[in-house]
C-alpha cells in the first residue's frame, strides 16, 4: 500500500512539475537588459557625432544592424577577439525594427602584435538573407558571409557602388572616439542561448524574423535597442525625432 501510495504521489509530482514553465533566471535576463542598453547608447553616440557615423543611404537599405559594445582585442603574436552583441531585424512588411536576438563574438589572429584594445563593433547587412544567418550555431565572417569595411559619413558618394555591399556586411568599429570601417575576417558569431533563454524562454532561435514571437515577449528594457534603431530609421531621420 505504502509504494502504491509513493508511486501516486510521485506521478502527481511530476505531473505537476512538468507543467510548470521554466524558472527565467533573473541574473541572465539582468545581463540582457544591460547589452541591450549598452548597445543602444553605443549606437546612439556614433550617429550623432557631427559628419560621422553610418551613411543615411545606408541605414535606409539595412536590414539587419548588430552592434558589440566594447568588444576586447588582445595579442602577443597570437591575438584574439571576444565580446557580446545584440542583433535586430527589420519586419519585410512594416520596416521597423523587431525585438532583438544576443549573440558572442569570437575571433583570433595570428602576426606581429602585442597590447590590447577595447573597441565598439557595428555590422550591418543590406540583405534579408543576411539576417538569419546570426541564428546560426556558427557564423565565421570570412566562410559563409564576407564583411566589407562600411563608409562612414552622413551621405554616401554617387559613385558608392552599393550593389557591391549587399554580397554581405558592412563592418565598423569605433575606437579611442574615431569611428571607421573595419575588417574582422574569421570572427566567429553564435548565439547567447542563456541570455535568449532568459528573455524568449528559447534556448535557440530558428529564425531571427520571427524571435519576437517566441513563447515570451521581451520587456521594454531589452526594446530599447530596436527604438534607438527606429530613431535613425529613413522616416523618423528626416523628421528630425
């Protein structure tokens, strides 16, 4: 009667229990509030600098902007790279920019260096199939996507060859105050699946069209990023808000 008893209450236990949605880990979505912040402010810096920052013509064509705060350079002969980013897409229909996916940025080199350097990194991509490419277990820039040095400046030349651009990414990065195209061949991007967890309660995201969609919507904290994006947006930009 007794392991009768036992079995029966061990059933509803786990019949219980696996109902219950998984505990969201507060440090993690904590972390999440904070890249997106960082990133948001970082974003904002370099477009309001004066004759800088990423071109309007080519905010207008991007369809996908990922921004790494203080991304951590270091070398001695072997160099290497890591950090963490946030990404968002814009919606094909409506063009706003939707809720945003963190990924790590991984890297490493090897020639005649030594020191080390935080930089901010911007990537930026004027296809849509450039997107879901973040929702990759492993996207190493250099394999299946290429990233060109990105103009900097508020107007792009007539002669900009900007079909050229849309094979891939448009990299910068931002240093000591100056703000620069940059190249970042064999960087490796994968997904955060803890901090995705903590804000979508998905651990991976399939496609980066839809992350705003998943089981959780994400707070007003983690949209700041996507509203700053919306800020430089071709319709907000000439209005001036």
């Amino acid at each position: 009667m007794k392991i009768v008893t036992l079995m029966l209450v061990l059933m509803m236990v786990f019949g219980f229990t696996a109902t219950v949605p998984a505990r969201v880990d507060s440090h993690d979505l904590n972390k999440a509030n904070e890249h997106a912040a960082k990133a948001a402010k970082v974003f904002t810096e370099i477009m309001d600098a004066p004759d800088k920052g990423i071109p309007q013509q080519i905010m207008d064509e991007a369809e996908v902007i990922a921004v790494f705060p203080s991304v951590l350079k270091v070398g001695f002969v072997f160099g290497g790279r890591a950090g963490s980013g946030v990404v968002s897409v814009r919606d094909p229909q409506t063009r706003q920019w939707q809720a945003p996916l963190f990924v790590h940025l991984g890297g490493g080199s090897f020639g005649a260096q030594i020191g080390g350097q935080s930089i901010d990194l911007v990537l930026v991509g004027l296809t849509k199939s450039s997107a879901d490419l973040f929702t990759k277990d492993r996207l190493k820039i250099g394999g299946e996507i290429a990233a060109t040095a990105g103009p900097v400046g508020r107007n792009l030349a007539a002669d900009t060859d900007l079909p050229t651009f849309k094979s891939g990414l448009l990299s910068y990065s931002r240093s000591r105050g100056l703000f620069v195209g940059a190249v970042i061949q064999g960087s490796v991007i994968t997904q955060d699946k803890d901090l995705n967890a903590a804000v979508y309660g998905e651990r991976k995201i399939d496609s980066i069209h839809n992350v705003s969609e998943k089981t959780q919507s994400p707070n007003a904290q983690i949209m700041v990023f996507p509203r700053t994006l919306e800020l430089y947006a071709a319709t907000n930009h000439r209005r001036g808000a």
